[in-house]
C-alpha cells in the first residue's frame, strides 16, 4: 500500500508543479480515476490544469462514474480549444449547481 501511495504522491507532486503539462495531468488523474472519481471532475473543472485528449477521455469517465454525462469535442489541431473546453467545463458546472438549487 506504502508504495502505491508513494507513486501517487508523485504523479501529484509532478502535475501540480507542471499545471500547463497535459501528459502529467493525465498520469495523475488516470492513478485517481478509480478510487475518487469527484477529484477529477473537480480538478478539471477548476480550469487550472492543461488539457488534452487524454485528460478529457479520463475526465469522461470521472462523469461516468459519478452518474453524469457530459461528452466534450476536443480539436488538438485549434490552439485555443483547451481554452475553449475549459470554459465549457466551467459554465457547465454552473448550469448544474443552479439546476440542483432551483430543484432542492
């Protein structure tokens, strides 16, 4: 277990001092997925982090497994697109906080 814990402070540690690294994101959420899902949405949704194919097909899942879909088009041929993404994380996470208030 020690060293599980280990490696996984690790990926952290690298994709915190690189948020603009999307290979280093995808490592560390990929070692996440599993045991809190949550984590990766809210870490992706922050917008603090880079993007790529990758990150968003593990950040799909994250939705998957909470319950909550939400199918995100990436272009890694558009520079802005990350830009882009990340803004429709955000806004989409705002729909779903006021849905969930007007709701309850």
């Amino acid at each position: 277990y020690q060293t599980r814990r280990d490696e996984l402070d690790k990926l952290e540690q690298r994709a915190n001092n690189n948020p603009g690294d999307p290979h280093a994101q995808h490592l560390f959420l990929q070692s996440v997925l599993g045991q809190d899902p949550g984590f990766v949405i809210r870490r992706v949704e922050s917008g603090k982090f880079a993007l790529n194919k990758e990150v968003i097909q593990t950040y799909e899942r994250a939705r998957e497994l909470t319950g909550s879909r939400l199918i995100v088009k990436h272009d890694e041929s558009k520079a802005d697109t990350p830009f882009l993404v990340t803004k429709i994380l955000v806004i989409h996470n705002i729909i779903r906080k006021i849905i969930m208030y007007v709701v309850v």
